[in-house]
C-alpha cells in the first residue's frame, strides 16, 4: 500500500548486528569533519538520519563509543565495522541515529541532499556534484558556503 511506511534495512560486515529504520528519514549527508574521516577511514563519510524512535537493531549488540561529549559512535566488536553517529538534534529535538549510508543493504535508494562541514574537507578530495556545502553543521549556518566542487586545492587545478 501507498501508506506503508518505508523500512530500510541494514547491517555490518559479518551481520552480527543488524537494524531497521522504518519512516521518513531525517535527511542523508556527506560529512567531511574529521572526527567521521577517522570513525570510517574514509575521505568523507555519507549518512542518513532517524530519529531514535524509529530504529531497531537485531541481534547482536552494537559497541559504543563516547567520541565527544553527547556523541557516540556505534561499531561491531566483531567484525569492527563503523555504523553510526548518535546524538542529541536540535534541529529535530531528538536524539538521532545517523548511518553510514554504507552498511544498508541497498545503499543505492539513498541519495545525499548536502555536505557539511566541508570547510575540514582534505583539500585534495571533492565530489563533482551541484549539492549544497556548509562550512559547519547542516542548520548552523543561514546558507550554504557554496554550491559543487571546489575549483581549488584539487591536484591539477589552480
């Protein structure tokens, strides 16, 4: 049925833990700040968001850990695959899940609206996409810093 709420599933390498997000998403980014470059060992970290309520996790446990004061960070302590980024919204006034757009099971129905923090970006890494790029937080700022890749600091590029 049309009104069936949309259920995205997901889970880590090995499928020792696995969750469910069911409704509308908060919205799905690309995160350049370095404390998500270090979480996933990756240039820029993708993510979708819930709201708590609206997720489960299956089987076992997600690992967390305290990266920053009202952040953690979920990890499997199995396989060792980077899950989410949990914490308190203003925006939404609610604690929020947010996860790499990596671990669903069809990573391909999410496509990301912004980018932010990109004024921590690694110089040498853009994506060639007309999205909108916050130098902060998504909301922090009253508009974005720029539209698409940077003509700047990219090998080959003046």
């Amino acid at each position: 049925m049309a009104d069936d709420p949309v259920t995205l599933t997901g889970g880590c390498l090995c499928g020792a833990v696995r969750y469910e997000a069911t409704g509308e998403s908060l919205g799905t980014g690309h995160c350049h700040c370095h404390s998500c470059r270090r979480h996933t060992g990756a240039p820029v970290a993708t993510y979708v968001g819930f709201n708590a309520d609206q997720v489960r996790f299956i089987g076992a446990e997600r690992n967390l850990y305290n990266s920053s004061p009202g952040v953690t960070r979920a990890f499997c302590n199995q396989c060792g695959s980077s899950l989410t980024w949990e914490g308190f919204s203003g925006t939404s006034n609610s604690t929020v899940i947010e996860f790499h757009i990596s671990t669903l099971d069809d990573p391909a129905s999410i496509v990301p609206q912004d980018h932010s923090h990109y004024g921590e970006r690694i110089t040498w890494f853009d994506v060639a996409d007309g999205l909108p790029r916050y130098r902060g937080g998504v909301g922090k700022d009253e508009e974005p810093s720029s539209h698409g890749p940077a003509t700047y600091g990219l090998p080959g590029r003046a």
